[in-house]
C-alpha cells in the first residue's frame, strides 16, 4: 500500500495497516518503526510529531498532516 494511503486510512479511524514504510497500531501512525511515531489520534483530536528525523520520515509528516487535516503539535 502506499504511504499516503495508508496516512489516509488513519485519518479515516484505521487501527492497524502497513505501507511501504509507515504502519498504523492502534491510533499511532510510526515511520520506520516505533521509534518514531508521527501521529497520535486522542479522543479531542490529532497530536503530530514536532521532531524531524529525516527527509523521508518528512515526507511522511507531510502525508499525515494533509490528511488529518486540523493537529497539535508536540514531542511524541
């Protein structure tokens, strides 16, 4: 599955799924493992990663952030 994809599943309330380099468990998205969780859904909205890692954990960020739209930002 592709990466935006799957950012838009997890948008959509998905609780697991897989792209190339991303996966979804529970209500985190991680790019690359779970060392490096890009988003959290809470029950009052979506908490986006604050940290960069790399150019394509960005990438990432990126297809999460435009998909869920409205977050906060925030070391997770």
């Amino acid at each position: 599955m592709k990466n935006r994809d799957l950012a838009a599943m997890f948008a959509r309330g998905s609780t697991s799924g897989q792209g190339s380099n991303m996966f979804i468990e529970g209500n985190t998205i991680y790019s690359y493992g779970k060392h490096f969780p890009v988003a959290r859904r809470t029950p009052t909205g979506y908490l986006l990663q604050k940290r960069g890692y790399s150019k394509t954990t960005a990438v990432h960020k990126g297809y999460v952030r435009r998909a869920i739209g409205s977050y906060q930002e925030m070391d997770l």
